[in-house]
C-alpha cells in the first residue's frame, strides 16, 4: 500500500525493457544518424482539470499522433492513498501503448487522504468525476468514451477494482488490470498482522475495527459479483510485505467461483514492485491481456 522508489508500476524492472524496446526502433549503425527530424509518436496533454472538486483532480493524457475513435486506458497511482502522483507512469509503457498500439492512456491524480480529509468514498467520486469527463468529451477528440480499461498499482489497484465492482452503474469499465492491490480492507489477520498496513487502512476509513460496515464497502472482493465483474488480470509478488499475497489468492479464487475471465500470475520471489525478468513479464503479459480483452482496434 505504501509506494517505494522501486516501485512506480515496475520502474526498475522497466528500465531494462525500454532499452530492448528502443533497440528495436534505433539504427542497427549507431554511425548512422537519420536527416529529418521525427516528431514523437504520441503528444502529452498535462495536468488537465477533470473536476472542480479540488485541485488534485488533475490528470496527464497520452496522445496518438495518428488515430480515430481510439479506447482509452486510464491509470490510478499507488502510494497508500496518501501520496504518489501520475508521473508514476513509465515512458515505456506509454511508448508502447500510444505510440504503437494506438490506444489513448490517461494517468490522474486523485484527492488523497491527509489530515483527516478526502477520506473514503472521496476516490471513487473523484474516478466518476474522471470518467464523466472523459466520456463527455469523447466526440469533441474523437476517441471511444463509452469503453474504458482501468490499471493501478497498489492502493491504486484497490480503487480501479473497486471502482469497476462497485461503482460502475454504466458499465464503462471493460477490464481491470491489478499491479499488487490490497482486494480485502476486512481481513483481520491481514489488519492485525501487518501494522504499517493497517494504519494505512484506517486513514483511509476513518474506522479502525476491521469488522465495520465501511471496511466491506470499501474492499473489491466483497464488491465483486456475478453481475458486477469484469475481466481481470492479477499480478502479485510473493515476499510482497505491505500487501499479503492472500490478498491476490482470495480474489482470484472468487473471480473463478463466479466464472468471470481472470489471469493470475504470481512471482513468488518478488515483493512490492517487479524486477528485472519478473517485469519483462509483466510487460508482455498486460499487453497480450489488453488484445484479448480490450483490443485498440
């Protein structure tokens, strides 16, 4: 639930596949420099207002340069509802999602939990705000605003499934993709075994018994029914020391019980944040998903 630096959505282990994927598109004659200039394959829209609701309802929006009613992935940071930002979003995957895919990526902040304030259901407001935006200004842009896809990392995992489960009254959500989210704000051994965890949790509520209404409202795996579910992709490490693998474990097992399309895949050597080889796998795997699941075209 808490963001380290290694974290950001796979940013160390990224780092290694940007440079395979930039030497896919670089001269293999490093001598060998091109005349013309080339415009960027995506333009970058910053710190656009989606809500008048505070001044975090801000979001960044990734652009094709070339592309007609294109669906649109957003992505929630993590950070434990109490920092983070969109920056989180690494280049590679936009290179890889606009530039070639053609897809449109929003990355938004969202109001967070200090002092006292922007406690729970805040962020799910803030996600309805975000959406209605998007799907308000989908003809003037000419991109899909009636599909959506929704990733996060972390806490911001926990409130794209969330989001999608309980609060998705036009069902624009069409798949979910989970980078290591808490599923289950209730579990009381998780509560009590787990104390940075816990304190994040009743911040967030404002509540600290596991046992209270708020805690079921907010957790995606009480959410999650047959007729709320949409498809999802889970990824989760096992040495994770701020979300129990459980966590995935349980949410997995209720997406087969209620027969909804779901991956799961577990790195049973890595913990909050993928490296390397685990990363790499990430990558790819979230990118076949999203062609089965939510095609660009």
């Amino acid at each position: 639930m808490k963001c380290y630096k290694k974290y950001g959505l796979l940013i160390l282990g990224l780092v290694c596949i940007a440079t395979g994927i930039q030497a896919q598109t670089t001269s293999a004659d490093a001598s060998t420099k091109t005349e013309a200039v080339k415009l960027p394959s995506y333009r970058k829209l910053k710190d656009v207002r989606y809500s008048k609701e505070d001044k975090d309802n801000v979001m960044d929006a990734y652009i094709p340069r070339d592309y007609d009613n294109a669906k649109v992935i957003v992505y929630l940071h993590g950070s434990g509802w109490t920092g983070g930002d969109k920056k989180e979003f690494p280049e590679v995957l936009i290179e890889e999602l606009v530039g070639r895919q053609k897809y449109i990526v929003v990355s938004a902040n969202y109001r967070l939990v200090k002092d006292g304030k922007n406690r729970f259901p805040a962020q799910m407001e803030d996600i309805t705000s975000l959406l209605s935006f998007l799907s308000h200004n989908a003809s003037r842009y000419h991109f899909n605003g009636k599909e959506f896809a929704l990733m996060g990392g972390s806490a911001g995992a926990h409130l794209a499934m969330l989001y999608a489960y309980g609060y998705d009254s036009a069902k624009l959500i069409k798949t979910v993709v989970d980078f290591w989210g808490p599923t289950d704000l209730a579990d009381k051994a998780v509560r009590a075994e787990n104390k940075e965890a816990d304190a994040k949790v009743t911040n967030l509520l404002g509540v600290a018994d596991p046992a209270a209404q708020i805690c079921l409202d907010a957790s995606p795996y009480y959410r999650l029914t047959k007729a709320t579910g949409v498809p999802t992709l889970l990824f989760h490490g096992g040495q994770d020391p701020l979300v129990p693998v459980a966590q995935a474990n349980k949410m997995y097992k209720k997406l087969q019980e209620l027969d909804i399309p779901a991956q799961y895949e577990y790195y049973p050597e890595e913990g909050h944040g993928m490296r390397g080889a685990a990363a790499m796998d990430v990558f790819n795997k979230t990118l076949a998903w999203l062609n089965k699941y939510f095609p660009a075209l």
